[in-house]
C-alpha cells in the first residue's frame, strides 16, 4: 500500500511538473514575438561597426529560438 502512495506521490509531482513546463512554453510563445521584434529593431537601431561579432551571434540565438515557435 505504501509502494501504491508513494507512486501516486510522484506522479503527481510529475504531473506538476509537466503543467508548469507547458504554462512557460505557453507564456514565451506570447512573449517571444514582442521581445523579438524589440530586439531587431534596438539592432538596426546600432550603427554597424558596433553591432559587431557578438551582435551577430545573438542574431543567430534569436533566429534559432524563433524558428522552434514559429517553425
């Protein structure tokens, strides 16, 4: 029986689990295009020479985390 609770126990720290994940996913999938959009526009807001290397990589970080919400 207390093999039974403790199943049960885990379960439903699992379950928590999963629904607390699929609420962040939800709330970045509403998030993302704002952020995204302020993003490239602070970007063409630099002046090339400053965006530079780092700049770039975010870019492509960004376009990547775009791709997985918009696919």
């Amino acid at each position: 029986m207390r093999e039974r609770a403790d199943y049960l126990a885990q379960h439903a720290r699992l379950m928590e689990g999963a629904e607390r994940a699929r609420l962040a996913e939800e709330r970045a999938r509403e998030l993302f295009p704002e952020a995204h959009a302020r993003f490239q526009g602070a970007l063409k807001a630099l002046p090339a020479e400053q965006a530079g290397p780092f700049a770039a990589s975010l870019v492509e970080l960004v376009a990547l985390q775009a791709r997985r919400f918009w696919g």
